[in-house]
C-alpha cells in the first residue's frame, strides 16, 4: 500500500492530484474532453443499414424480428413486479408500450375477462387502463383494429412513423406505466435522450419496466468472453455498468435483476420516477454496428 509523508499539508497533495488529472485529461485529448464531432461515416453507414433491418422481410412475407410478444411474454422478460404495476392501474391511468410491433400485449391486457388465457395474471379484474402503443412502423393487424373499433381510439391508441423522441409532450401526455422489450432502450442511437424523454413522459410515482440484453452484469455474473450488445464506458475507457448509470440519475429509484443464465447476459431494468427534477448522465455514441440488436458502444458525459 503506498503511504504519504505526513508532513506533507492534505491540501498540497490534493492539489498535485487534480493538476495530474489534468495533464492526463489534456494528454488523451478531445476524447477525455467530451467533444462534440460529428457521428463518424463508418457508423452512419451502419444506421443505413439498420434502416434497412427495419425494413426488412422474411421470404414469408413476415418481420426478421419479433413483433408479436403477448402479455405473458411481457411478464417473463420484464422484472419482477410488473404483473401487479399494471394490474393496479385504473381506468383514469395511462400506460404506454414503446416498441409495441403488433400491440399484442396491449390486446392481451384488454381480453375479456371470461376469454383470458391463465397465463394473462398481470390483466388483474380491474377496469383497464388506457393504453398507447409505439412502434416504429404501422403494424397492426386486423386484430388490432376490430379491438379499437369496440373500445374507442380514446382506450387504445396505435402510433407510428416515428420515434419516441420526436413526439412532442402534447402528443403523447403522461404515463402511470411505460414498458419497452427490445425497443427503444435496446435500439436507440443516444441512450441518454431516450431515458431522458421516458422520464419526463412519466407521473411522479410512476414506474418504466425494461431489459438490456448483452450488457454488464450488477452482480457480475455475466461470463469471460462475453459478445456485449451495449456498452457504457467513461472518459477514460474504463467500463461502466448500466445499472451504476442510471442509479446516478436524479430523482428516481433503481432496481436491476441480473439474469447469466440467458443466451446473453441481461439486465431486468425498473425505474420509479420519485420527484418531477430528474437529469441524466448525457451518453455519446462512438461505436455501433447494425444487427437485431445492434451492437452499441457509449461514453459518458464526465
């Protein structure tokens, strides 16, 4: 362990400390500076190519990824807790699904109850909430349609063409709950916006339900060669968890469930919004690679 001379004042090896930092922050350059240059063409041709992910069609005619995730599939992904967040809202609350492909989760939630397959426990017998879908492409079904018809565009909205972020607060309003399986939080280009725009999207009191798949564990469980989906890193390089950044942003609560046993190591995300003052940690994007999911390299705002 290595000591120092007692005789030295606290306040001068403090101040050698921070005029060392500084040397070394001026050493690395714009990078350990936060600088703002422009998203490099290498990546900007991989969001090219995301695009065309989006787009993109099985010979069968059907998505090359998943659109159809139920109610059920909702509660095995999301956190623990989930189940009974949604079956306590009532029919004056709102809920909002980012990334909702078909809506089947929000059309399982309003099944009639004498209809409802078991495994739909997190309905509850309580009138049901309103509820919005996102999705970044109209992908309704016929299904879909006849619901809304039955129950009112007020009940059930279905929104798409853009992204969460380019909805304008009036547009969408304010939310009890909000989930995401593998949508925005797994998709997006600037992490931090996209919490940053779910968190004031929500009532204070009001919960976001998520997962980061091929992430760094909490509990560092995950496994010696891990292909990591979504990185975060600090000025210097060095990793950060994304649970330890996003306990970092103000006014919330943060619980993660670490899940190894998974094809990729995931991170189970709620977040409770406690008080209306929240900021986050600005991310910036410095590595991506087009893929469903993409493969996602941020550095932290210092």
């Amino acid at each position: 362990m290595r000591t120092v001379n007692s005789s030295v004042p606290r306040w001068q090896t403090a101040a050698a400390r921070l005029a060392i930092l500084i040397v070394i922050i001026q050493a690395l350059g714009p990078r350990a500076g936060w600088s703002q240059e422009p998203v490099q063409p290498g990546i900007k041709e991989e969001f090219l190519e995301q695009e065309k992910i989006y787009r993109s069609r099985r010979a069968d005619g059907g998505r090359v990824y998943t659109t159809d995730r139920g109610l059920s599939r909702y509660a095995e992904l999301l956190p623990s807790g989930f189940c009974e967040a949604l079956s306590r809202l009532g029919s004056s609350d709102r809920w909002l699904d980012i990334g909702a492909g078909q809506g089947q989760a929000i059309l399982d939630y309003y099944v009639p109850e004498d209809a409802a397959a078991p495994a739909e426990k997190c309905r509850g017998s309580a009138p049901k909430a309103r509820a919005v879908a996102i999705s970044i492409e109209d992908r309704r079904r016929d299904n879909w349609k006849q619901q809304a018809a039955r129950l009112g565009n007020d009940r059930i909205r279905y929104l798409s063409g853009k992204r969460l972020g380019q909805y304008s607060p009036e547009e969408l309003g304010k939310f009890q709950l909000i989930t995401d399986v593998y949508g925005g939080f797994t998709y997006t280009e600037d992490l931090s916006r996209f919490v940053d725009k779910v968190l004031k999207l929500l009532e204070d009191g009001g919960s976001f339900y998520t997962l980061a798949t091929g992430v760094h564990l909490e509990d560092g469980t995950d496994k010696l060669g891990t292909l990591y989906l979504t990185e975060l890193e600090d000025a210097f390089g060095r990793e950060v968890k994304v649970c330890s950044w996003l306990k970092k942003i103000s006014c919330v609560q943060v619980t993660c469930e670490s899940k190894s046993d998974l094809k990729r190591p995931t991170q189970l995300i709620k977040i409770r919004k406690v008080c209306s003052d929240t900021s986050v940690q600005r991310t910036k994007l410095v590595e991506f690679e087009a893929g469903y999911p993409p493969a996602r390299c941020f550095q932290l705002d210092p």
